[in-house]
C-alpha cells in the first residue's frame, strides 16, 4: 500500500515519500548552450570577427540576404537594449493605396 503524503509525490513501487529537488535556480544559464554560445563565439572570431563578417555579407547578394534573414533577427533578440544614437529610422506609411489613393 502507499504512503501518502500532503503535497509530496510517492513513488509506485517502494510508497516511500520523493523528495523534491530545486534544480537550476531561475534565471541561471543552461551550460550546455552557453558553452555552445562561447564556441560559436570562438568560431566567429577566428573567421574575423565584425569585419570578416561584414565583408562576407557585402561579399554576394545572397550572403546580405541570408544575414538579414538568418543571422540579424537572432543578435536582435539577444541584445534589446541601446545606449547610443538612433543612425536609421525605417517608417512605413500604409495608409495610401495604389498611385497614391487613400485605402477605404
């Protein structure tokens, strides 16, 4: 027969009380992905860091596309924050239709 108690689990097979393990505090890293991080950041460097980028994205049309596409949404997820000077400012106007008609 089992064990039970208030608010702990049981094990089916031995009815003794399973303890609760805290595991990873929140908010700490995963250490596999941040040992893959440092690795894929290891791997960037080693290929030129900022620069050989940039010159492998001007390199072909493709190589731009695939970094705005591929590569550009995920640093923006990483690093929201900004501390410096607004450089561009892209605005869309979708309030006028074909040659300039309003939409309605």
């Amino acid at each position: 027969m089992n064990k039970k108690s208030k608010g702990n689990a049981v094990s089916p097979i031995t009815g003794a009380v399973l303890r609760s393990h805290p595991g990873r505090p929140k908010g700490t890293k995963n250490k596999l992905s941040r040992a893959a991080k440092e690795n894929i950041g290891a791997v960037f460097e080693a290929l030129g860091g900022v620069r050989g980028m940039t010159t492998w994205a001007k390199r072909t049309p493709r190589n731009m596309e695939s970094f705005y596409r591929d590569i550009y949404p995920k640093i923006l997820a990483l690093d929201v924050s900004h501390s410096g000077e607004v450089a561009h400012v892209l605005s869309f106007d979708f309030g006028s239709g074909e040659n300039g008609k309003e939409n309605g």
